[in-house]
C-alpha cells in the first residue's frame, strides 16, 4: 500500500550532486517528478554552487532555469523517497554505501546511474530492489560558474535487476515489492525507454564506456599532458589505429557475453541503440556524433576516463573473461598499460571477482546465474 501512494507521488531521491545527478533531476522534474538531491558532505562543490545561484541552470539541449531542492542529509533522502537513483562515479559508490547502509531499505529501489556492477558490492543492502543501468540518460558536463550544460540524452538506456543467487530463497512479498519498485522506476524515467537485460552483467558489458574511454586517453596522453587536454577528445583523438585497439578490446566484451550466452552487439551499434544514430564505426562515430564530437579532452589522466573505467569496468570485464576461459589480452594489456602509466594498481583495487563476491563461483555457477535468458519476455520477467 506504501508503494503504492508512493507511485502516485512521483518522488525521486538523487544520491550524487554532479552533471549526471542534476541533468537527471531537471529532467524529471520537467516530467512531473518531484526531486531531491543528496551531495556528499565531502563532494559539494557542484551542489554549493547550485545553492549559490539559487538555481540550476541549464543550457544546450536542456534550456532554462529550475529550482532543485539539495541535501547533505541521507536520513532526508531516504525518507523523501522510495525510489533512488546513484549518480555518483563507481568509484564513490562505496562511500554512498556506508551511507546506505544505516537505513532499513527494503521499501526502496536504489538505481545505480550507471552500476558498473554496484549491485553486487551492494548485496548486504538487502534493499526493496537492486537496479543498475550501463550508462546515465544525459551526456552533461558542469561549467565553472555552475551551469549545466547538456551534450546528450540518450534514448534508450540497459537495465536490470540483481537476481537471488543459486538457492537463495525470496519471499513473495519480496518479490511484489520489488516488481511494483521496478514498475515505478520505469513510469520515472519514462520517456527513456529502458530495455531490460538477463542479469546485471548483461548491463556491466553494455557499458560501453569501457570500450572508448581507456584506449583514448591512453593513446593520447602525450597529447593531453603537452597540451593540457586543448583537443577534441573524440572527434581528434579517435582516429583509426585507436579505433583498432578497441575493437580488440571489443572482441574481448562480446566474447563474454558469447560464453554467457548472450548475443551482445558492438560497441558503436550499442552506442546507436542509446542514442538513437547510425553511425557505422567507432571513427564516424568520433568525429560525426554531436554529444562525443564537442567533448574536450581532459587535462590530465587523473580524470574517470581512466580512474574509474579501469578499475571498474575493464577490471571486472578482465577477471569475468578469464574465469571463462577466454583470452582477455587485449584488455589486461589496456589495463597494464594504464598502471604503467599511473602508478595505480588497478588489478588490485579495481572490480575483480574478490570484490564482486564471485571469487569462488565455478564457470558454471556464473553461466548459470549471470547467463543469457531465451527470450525478451524471459528476460523481462527475471528483471522484475
Ligand atoms: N556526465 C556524463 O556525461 C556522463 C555520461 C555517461 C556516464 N556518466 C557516469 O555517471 C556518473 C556520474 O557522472 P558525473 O559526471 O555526474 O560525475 P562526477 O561529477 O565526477 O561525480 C558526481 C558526484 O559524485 C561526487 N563524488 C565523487 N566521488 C565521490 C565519493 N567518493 N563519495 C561521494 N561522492 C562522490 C562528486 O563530487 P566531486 O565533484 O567532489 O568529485 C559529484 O558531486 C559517473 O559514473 C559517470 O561515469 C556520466
């Protein structure tokens, strides 16, 4: 019953005060949602601006001027409401999570923007529903005076829900609960379509990010720290031998999801699919596609193209592979290369199956748990 005046409400709690967070509450207050944003007390630089200027200002593909109501408060956050959507980087996840878990959230869908497999550090959470989602609806960068400016929204995003382990019994109402959350987080996003995937390793690998991201920061850093990232990242800095090395590395994902028994597509139809475009390379793609085309490089590889696409994405990718017997060369090589070239161990610190939880699960225990569904409505059965 709670649910369901909560339905009717339309509230959303955003846990995670940068671009994607406040791109994510403007646009659902535009679609009737109520809103509220919850910052880190450590990370508030984003929500101190908002809160200087009175007001979150927007501009490109999202234009205008909206009050959002910001918290530093979870307690708040929680009880605002049932429905929470994360938009912090995987890499603060486990922050927000020692946050989390103070409350009791068996009421709540939390919904990690993107999850880069949230879901399983987050299992202890035992929360109403656990979603995750391989890319954040709006492409957005924070300007220096706290405006918002809006490259991208995509059209469609991945989705799915953490599914009970081997032999772990639910209860019915658990089940209820968690199919009317997931019902309420799809009425919220609504217009984005969201398509519903077999498990949250079908969403990790859609993540596409894994695949662009690394191997052009990598292949450019001399041109990022000569220039302090004064270049287009995608539309310069994607030309055709890095385009190879991530179809290498692109190889590496769809074979994963050939072992799980999943037909994955590429990473540029993946990107068309989000989008909603036809580009029929990764180097079109760069050059042609106006969200990544306008986007400037960064100014030092100290940025998430790198600090948390490694660890958490291309990690995880690397340590799945190799449980499955398939040879993940061409991504440990992406993430040996980035330790070079950071100092950082990301091997050790990143997403391995030790962090996930899944260091004992034999190849068959993650086929059949993380595995491909037959059908769509299979598919979307499991999920909810
Ligand atoms: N923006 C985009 O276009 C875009 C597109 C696709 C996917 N994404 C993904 O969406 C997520 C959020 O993106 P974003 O651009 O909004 O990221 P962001 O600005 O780097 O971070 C979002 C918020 O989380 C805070 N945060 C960072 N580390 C934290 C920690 N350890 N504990 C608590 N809070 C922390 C940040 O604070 P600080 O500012 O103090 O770091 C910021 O307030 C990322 O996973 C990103 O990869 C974004």
């Amino acid at each position: 019953m709670l649910v369901q005046q909560q339905q009717q409400q339309h509230t959303a709690s955003i846990v995670g005060a940068g671009p994607a967070g406040f791109a994510l509450a403007a646009g659902l207050q535009s679609q009737g949602t109520s809103v509220l944003v919850y910052s880190h007390p450590t990370h508030v630089r984003h929500a101190n601006q908002v809160r200087r200027n009175g007001l979150l200002r927007a501009s490109g593909l999202m234009e205008g001027s909206t009050r959002v109501r910001v918290t530093t408060d979870m307690a708040e956050a929680v009880a605002f409401s049932r429905i929470m959507f994360l938009t912090v980087p995987s890499t603060g996840q486990e922050t927000v999570l020692e946050e989390l878990r103070k409350f009791s959230l068996r009421q709540h869908a939390i919904v990690a923007v993107p999850g880069n497999l949230f879901s399983l550090i987050a299992a202890d959470l035992h929360a109403g529903c656990i979603l995750e989602t391989n890319l954040s609806p709006y492409s957005c960068r924070m300007e220096g005076d706290g405006e918002l400016r809006v490259l991208g929204k995509k059209e469609l995003v991945f989705i799915a829900a953490l599914q009970p382990a081997e032999g772990e019994e639910e209860e019915d109402d658990v089940v209820v609960v968690r199919r009317a959350l997931c019902g309420e987080v799809a009425r919220i996003l609504s217009p984005t379509r969201l398509k519903w995937c077999s498990s949250v390793v079908e969403v990790s690998l859609a993540n596409v990010n894994g695949v662009f991201h690394p191997l052009m920061m990598l292949m450019n850093a001399g041109r990022i720290e000569s220039t302090g990232g004064d270049f287009m990242l995608y539309a310069d800095g994607l030309t055709p031998s890095v385009a190879n090395a991530m179809a290498a590395v692109d190889r590496v994902r769809i074979q994963i999801g050939e072992a799980l028994g999943l037909r994955l597509d590429g990473a540029v139809a993946v990107s068309n699919e989000c989008y909603g475009q036809g580009f029929s390379n990764f180097v079109d793609l760069g050059r042609h596609s106006p969200p990544h085309n306008r986007l400037r490089a960064p100014p030092t590889l100290e940025n998430r193209n790198l600090t948390e696409d490694v660890p958490d994405l291309l990690v995880s990718w690397c340590s799945l592979a190799e449980k499955l017997g398939i040879d993940a060369s061409p991504i440990r090589a992406v993430i040996t290369l980035a330790q070079m070239a950071t100092g950082v161990d990301y091997l050790a610190t990143g997403r391995n199956l030790r962090r996930l939880g899944l260091e004992h699960a034999t190849r068959a225990e993650l086929i059949a748990r993380f595995g491909g569904c037959d059908s769509s409505a299979d598919r979307q059965k499991r999920a909810v």
